[in-house]
C-alpha cells in the first residue's frame, strides 16, 4: 500500500486496479482535474483507494520535521497530512513535490516519484541577508542588523 500525493494522481498514469493507495479528504479536495476526479471516485468505490485521516501526533511530528528543514513555510496541509499517514502506517509516498521527498527522506519515509527525478540530497533551507551575509530562520523577511532583504539559500545534509 502507498499514500498518493495529488502530484502522485495528476502526473501519472497509475493504474490504481493494480495496487491498494490510501489518499487524504485534503488530496481528494484538490483534485479539479474531472477525469482525475472520477478515475479516483471510481478507485474509492472499487476500494482501490481507500481515504485516511492523519492522527495528530504524527502530524505533529511532520511538522516539527519540516520545521528543522526549513520546508514548512512552503508545504500545503495536504502535504503534511499524506505525510502523517505515511509515517504512522510506514508506507511509500507517491509524489513529485521536492518538499515533501525532503521532509519525508528527513523523517525516513520511503517515497516515488512519478514522471520527475527524485531529490538527490537532503536539504535544510535557511535564509541570508543580501548585504551582511548573516543567517536566519525561513520565517524572517529582513535582517535584523542592516535591513536589507533576505534571499532563500539550501545546505545539504
């Protein structure tokens, strides 16, 4: 059994018949694409795809992961719930997005892709004042010493 992000459902040509996905309300919500939509309805009803809620410890978890890399600014709740129900169960990811295969290679949650390469290296983000050079946390947008502006920089781990 694999979680499918909605990038997992919209990039590929998953013949969901031919395994068993879990899927979240929040991916079911953002899938506007019609034929997605009704190939997925069809898969939920043939119990192909079956929906799951993430609990919230272990959202919390994720969180707290996609903090320490610096991705969380960045992450939609549908990212964070496919997660949590990817740690809680120990299953694969199916998903494109490089922040989710960052956080979940950072909590050592196994993910695919489909039509994109994966992420090589993990990677912590941070931000750097463009005139003094100092670091800060993703949050921050000016830098406490000069005032000028903060550009978004990656370090790998």
């Amino acid at each position: 059994m694999k979680v499918l992000d909605t990038s997992g459902i919209l990039r590929s040509d998953l013949d969901f018949s031919k395994n068993k996905y879990i899927i979240t309300n929040s991916v079911l919500s953002e899938l506007l694409d019609e034929s997605a939509r009704v190939a997925v309805e069809a898969a939920l009803k043939s119990k192909s795809i079956i929906l799951a809620e993430p609990r919230e410890d272990f959202l919390k978890k994720v969180k707290e992961a996609a903090v320490k890399t610096g991705d969380i600014s960045e992450m939609s709740s549908t990212d964070l719930d496919i997660l949590a129900v990817a740690l809680e169960r120990n299953l694969v990811v199916i998903s494109d997005d490089y922040r989710v295969q960052n956080v979940a290679s950072a909590l050592g949650i196994e993910f695919e892709t489909t039509i994109h390469e994966g992420i090589k290296h993990k990677l912590k983000w941070f931000k750097v004042c463009e005139g003094c050079g100092r670091r800060y946390p993703m949050e921050s947008d000016l830098c406490e010493i000069c005032g000028s502006r903060l550009k978004k920089r990656a370090m790998r781990l």
